[in-house]
C-alpha cells in the first residue's frame, strides 16, 4: 500500500511512465475530456519532476486538459500550499490512504478495524487544512474514499469547509445529496 507506486515509480521508471502518458495522449486525441490525476506523490520535487516529464511528452496544463493531485500522504497536508505551487487544478483527497498513514493503521488490519476511523481528530483536522487551504488558493478539492457514504456527519463537515466535489458509492447517491442541500441550506442562513 506503501511502497513502489504512484508519482515515485512514475520518476524512478520514467519508460514505463512515458508508456502511460503515449497512452493518455492516444486517447484524448478522441476525448478531449481526459485528464490526469497524480497519485501518491510524496514530495514536492516529485510533483516538479512529474509535471516536467509529462510536458516533455506534450502534457501540459491548458483549458481542455487539467492536472490533479491526489492528496493522500501526511506531506501533502503539511506542505499543500507548495505543492499547488507547483501547478495543479484540482486535488482529490484520498480519505482511506490519508487516514491509514495519520493514524498508522493498515485500513485491512481486523485486528484495527475499529480504530480506522476517516473522524479521528487528527484526520479531520487535516481534511479542514486541505479543504481550506484549496479554497484560499483557488484550487478545486473532491474527497473519493468511504468516508462520506458511511458518515453523514463527515459530509455536512466537508460542506462545511468548502469542498467542490464528493464521490459516494451508488447506493449512497440520494442520501448524500439531501445531506449536502441541507448542510448547504444551513450554510445560506
């Protein structure tokens, strides 16, 4: 869950990585709505280094193709502001990878099960920071994880604090839309 994935393997293996963005380039030459988004990306430099070999290979930010980050790693909360520098148009926190590495936690551990909780005071407190600081610097921010289809609480929170955008899994669709309008709502009053 940890180890040789993400922006580092795309620096390390650059071939390979270069194999990927022929394929994205490929496909947006018949859907221009194809974008990307970095996973796992650790350090800022890593980030830097990403973007660069995906310029060198024709992948640059425009008005028809945006660059996201996932926000799953404790650094990114710590250093977001660098790493928006850097030059991306949205992030995407991954609820279930941010909350296994602040917590320590492997989120398949049964043996922990009840402890991996995306309402842990720590975890929240760095949903707020991202949130927040995305929206300070005009940065678009979605959460994708299982945190707001099983918590409702949490979703009102992240309404809350600005986010864009929340994923749900299907069964969870409805319900979640009532809660954003009414937290929405409250928020207009």
């Amino acid at each position: 869950m940890i180890g040789y994935r993400g922006a580092s393997r795309y620096v390390t293996d650059i071939a390979t990585f270069k194999l990927e963005l022929a394929a994205i380039k490929k496909v947006r030459e018949t859907y221009k709505n194809l974008w990307v988004m970095i996973p796992f990306v650790r350090t800022v430099d890593e980030l830097k280094r990403t973007v660069k070999i995906m310029e060198e290979e024709g992948l640059k930010r425009s008005a028809d193709f945006k660059l996201w980050q996932m926000v799953e790693v404790p650094s990114n909360v710590f250093l977001l502001e660098k790493f928006l520098a850097v030059g991306v148009d949205g992030v995407s926190i991954g609820s279930n990878d941010l909350t296994q590495l602040i917590l320590g936690i492997d989120r398949d551990s049964h043996k922990l099960a009840s402890t991996f909780d995306e309402r842990n005071e720590a975890v929240m407190i760095a949903l707020e920071r991202v949130i927040k600081g995305a929206k300070a610097m005009g940065v678009t921010c979605s959460i994708c994880g299982q945190a707001p289809s099983v918590y409702p609480e949490l979703t009102e929170k992240l309404v809350e604090w600005g986010i864009t955008s929340v994923s749900v899994s299907p069964d969870m669709i409805d319900v979640t839309r009532d809660i954003i309008a009414k937290a929405e709502a409250r928020l207009k009053k």
